[in-house]
C-alpha cells in the first residue's frame, strides 16, 4: 500500500525525488516551528458551518484558510492529474483520501502562504496563522500533521446535531454543485465522522486543546462565541479545553 501511496503522490506533484534521503534525518522534526507558525483546526461533522465560520475569523485575525476538501477537489479537477479520478472515488464514496496526499497537499499550501507578502498582524518575521478546515478525519491524519508538518496550537470543535446538518447540506446541494452533496453520500459521511473523526476530538481533549462551540445558533452568534475564544488563545489566555 505504500509504495502506491508514493506513486500517486508523485504523479500529483507532491513528491520530489530528492525527498527519501531527507526524510530519514527530519522524520521527526515538523517543517514548521509552532512558536512561530500557529494551525488551528477546524472540525465539526458536515454542515457544522465551519466553512462559513473560517470566513469569518480570517476577516477577524488575518488567518489563512486552508480547507482539505477543497484542495483535495481542486487536484482532482487539475488538468493532467492521473489519479482525480481516485481522489473523486473516494469523495463521492465519503471515505478518507489517503493521508499522504491530503498532508503534503496542505504543507505545499501553506509553504506558498508563508513565501507572500503580509502586512497584518500575525506574519511578521516568518510568522503565520493557518485555519486547517475538515482536518485531520482520523487519528493517523492528526499525529502524522503533527509530527512531520507543524504542531497544532488548537482545535475549533464546532457541534450541532445530525438533523441539523442534514438541513443544511441538502440546502446546499441545491447551489453548491458538490457530488457528495447528496443524501446517500451526506449519511455515509456522517457515519465515517462517528468513526474515524470524534476520535481525533478525544484524543485533543485529553491534551486540553478542544475549544468546543455549539454551532447551533445563527450564524453570528456562532461567530461571536468563536471570535471571543480566539481572541484569548492568540493572547496567550486558553491552554486548556474551552466550551462556548
């Protein structure tokens, strides 16, 4: 399995040739140092509202937003991509895309971010802020981030109920153009969410950096609460688990 794990990250670019005889020396050491490159993730079950709530605290705190379901969508769609349609599979199946892809997908992303220019607070000095959005979905995805990229500062637990989101994701589909928006696929996803993604939350929890919000309320209730949470874990004033 992981030999066609590396054939596929190099046929999608994110392998470069020059990288075996490196990854022995730097297996444990993250290309980003967390004191000075803050990751937050985002996590929530489909149609949390974490989407739209990254949006807004990227307006608030200058973050960059980086969603793993986007970047995984945009590679499947990149011209001259051999393996989009295996990456399509697994999408429109619910299932999780093969965590080397997904990982090296979101340091190649968030390399790029911190090679721009940035005058807001948070930049300077080869500093940055990344909101990390529907990731890591297992365990495997959370430590290996963690180990071989940058360790995280938080977790945004964005919660409400199944029905909930099952509204808003077929309220979706009526506009969003998502294969996976569908009610055969919104259920297997939240299937894969109970299985493989609470356990992520749990294991987080028990090193107290779960800053749990209940995404119930409208849109700008929710974003105040989140904003609020933020605001005193940038400051320094959160380092343990956090409920709004």
């Amino acid at each position: 399995m992981p030999a066609i794990v590396d054939k596929i990250a190099e046929a999608l670019h994110l392998k470069h040739h020059d990288d075996a005889a490196a990854s022995t020396a730097t297996a444990q050491t993250p290309v980003f140092d967390h004191e000075k490159v803050k990751v937050f993730f985002v996590l929530g079950g489909p149609g949390a509202g974490k989407g739209t709530q990254c949006a807004n605290l990227v307006k608030d705190f200058g973050f960059c937003h980086l969603s793993a379901g986007d970047l995984l969508r945009a590679e499947q769609n990149r011209e001259g991509s051999e393996y989009g349609e295996l990456i399509r599979k697994y999408i429109r199946e619910g299932q999780i895309v093969p965590m080397e892809i997904t990982i090296k997908l979101l340091e190649n992303a968030m390399r790029a971010e911190l090679a721009k220019a940035h005058d807001s607070e948070g930049w300077e000095d080869g500093k940055g802020r990344f909101l990390i959005d529907g990731f890591p979905r297992k365990m495997d995805q959370a430590l290996k981030f963690d180990e071989d990229v940058c360790l995280s500062t938080m977790v945004l637990f964005f919660t409400t109920t199944e029905e909930e989101m099952l509204k808003r994701l077929l309220e979706r589909a009526k506009t969003s153009g998502r294969e996976d928006d569908n009610e055969e696929s919104i259920r297997k996803r939240f299937r894969v969410y109970k299985e493989q993604t609470m356990p992520v939350i749990e294991h987080y929890s028990k090193e107290g950096k779960v800053a749990t919000i209940d995404a119930t309320a409208t849109i700008e209730d929710v974003h105040k609460k989140a904003k609020e949470i933020v605001t005193k874990i940038l400051a320094g004033e959160v380092g343990r688990n956090i409920t709004a």
